[in-house]
C-alpha cells in the first residue's frame, strides 16, 4: 500500500511540475510588445523608470535620442513614412525594453511614462573580467552607429538653414542644414560640381574665425577637429553632386567670430572659403 502511494505523490508532483513549467512557457511566449507612433513634425517623448544607457532603431526612418554624455531618463522619438520598424532600449539598470514603432501623419500621443513592469527583461550577466571592455568598445561602436544613422536621416530630409553658399569655376559648395541634437551639431554639406572636370578633394576643414577689432586688424582661425565624417567623398565627378555630413561638439559664437569652411582641391586650384555667420550656428535647427 505504501508503495501504490508513494507512486501516487510522485505522479501528482510531476504533474504539478509539469503544469508550473508549461505555464511559464505560455507566459514568456504572450510577452506584448506595445505599438509607439511618431512623425517627422512632433518630437513623441518617452520617459524611462531608469536612466537611459542605450537605444536603437531598427530602420533609418526611425531616431531616437537621448543624451548619451549625461545619463538621462528621457528619449525622444522621430520617425518618416516608410516600413514599421523596432525600438530597443536598455537602461542603466540592465532592463531591457522593447517596441514596435510606425509612422503616423496625425498624432494624439506626445508623452509615454514607462513604467518598470514595461521590461521584457534583462541582459545576460557577463564574466565580471570582460565587463569594463565590453562596455568602452560598446560606447564606441553604438556612439558611431548613432551618429551615422541620425547623419543618414538628416540627408534624407529636405530642411534647410537658409542660403549658405559659394562658387568658383564651376565647383558649388554649400551648407544646406546646421541641426543641434543632443550634444552635437551636425552640419549637412553639399558640393556640386558643374564642371567638365571631375575634382579631387584634398581637404575639407571647418575652423573658427575671431575677427580682431581695432586699427590693426587681424584674423585668427581654430581648426575644429570633426567627430564623425558621414559620407565624405574623395572625388566629386563632373555633373555629379555630393552630400555628407560633419558632426561637431556643439559651440556656440559671440558676433565678432564666424565659422570658415575650407574646400581645398588635390593638384589643383579650384579652392572655396565658405563664411558662416554666428547668427547660422547660434540658430540651429
């Protein structure tokens, strides 16, 4: 009789077992993911339980930004027309959150307040040796990955700061945008060339310009070492036009200083000084 029971308590407790396993599969397999909407006009702003460490789209239609310098427990959603896309984003607390986001012409939510039951989880702990790799050589490749998706947005659109350009034989170059975004300024160049001769780029440099007042006026220029090229070309050819991207630490410039963008052409002469007003990078879009 003790045996028959002792089967019995066995069999009920591999049931239970079984149940309680099963019911934890069907759970992890009904995890939700909620449907984010935004545009190219309205800034959607969504405010994290933890501090923002990292976020990213899945589709260039899409940007999210959030101050990577400073951690914060905002992040702000754009996206353009075109396919549905994905968000992730992992806060300093290691939860994981995860969205399906689509483009919407007309909007009626502006604010998302994420509460911590929102995480789809956590990520994997790693071996207490590789952590402080791993991270510096994240922080390097996800800052590039971000500067040149929110660069590869920026060309697409068609906003324009206002009419910076210049020309010589034939060769146009041009500022088209200046956007300030978290903690940067990105300029949106263009270089046209109408010439019948393709044009070999030797340099393109962006420097500061402080006009010295006085009797015995003199110029001084500070090189600004870029932080990111998005798309810099090494030749432009005949009829062809080009544009790309500089990403800059943002500045900004009292009036008696301008920026001079600098286009200088390998074995030729066809070079460009192009001024930027204090008015144009203390007014960004």
């Amino acid at each position: 009789m003790k045996k028959y029971t002792i089967i019995s308590i066995l069999l009920v407790t591999c049931c239970l077992a079984s149940q309680l396993c099963s019911a934890q599969t069907i759970a992890q397999k009904t995890i939700v993911i909620d449907t984010i909407y935004a545009n190219d006009t309205k800034n959607v702003a969504m405010f994290f339980p933890q501090p923002i460490r990292q976020g990213i789209t899945g589709a260039d239609n899409f940007i999210f930004t959030y101050n990577r310098e400073k951690e914060n427990y905002l992040g702000l959603l754009q996206g353009k027309p075109g396919k549905e896309s994905n968000l992730l984003v992992i806060n300093r607390d290691g939860s994981i959150f995860s969205y399906i986001v689509v483009y919407k012409k007309n909007l009626s939510k502006f604010n998302y307040f994420i509460p911590k039951s929102g995480s789809i989880g956590n990520e994997k702990p790693v071996i207490k040796d590789s952590i402080s790799v791993a991270s510096a050589e994240s922080g390097i490749d996800n800052t590039d990955y971000y500067y040149q998706k929110f660069s590869s947005y920026l060309l697409e659109r068609k906003q324009r700061v206002g009419r910076i350009r210049k020309r010589t034989e034939g060769i146009v170059l041009s500022v088209e945008n200046i956007v300030f975004n978290t903690e940067e300024l990105y300029f949106v160049i263009e270089i046209k060339n109408n010439s019948t001769l393709d044009y070999d780029l030797n340099f393109l440099k962006l420097s500061i310009e402080t006009r010295q007042k006085g009797k015995r006026k003199s110029l001084q220029r500070l090189y600004q070492e870029p932080l990111f090229k998005y798309n810099l070309p090494s030749k432009i050819k005949e009829n062809e036009t080009i544009r790309f991207v500089y990403v800059l630490p943002k500045f900004s410039l009292s009036n008696d200083r301008r920026v001079i963008l600098e286009l200088n052409e390998k074995d030729g002469e066809r070079n460009i000084e192009l001024k930027i007003s204090h008015r144009n990078i203390n007014n960004p879009n």
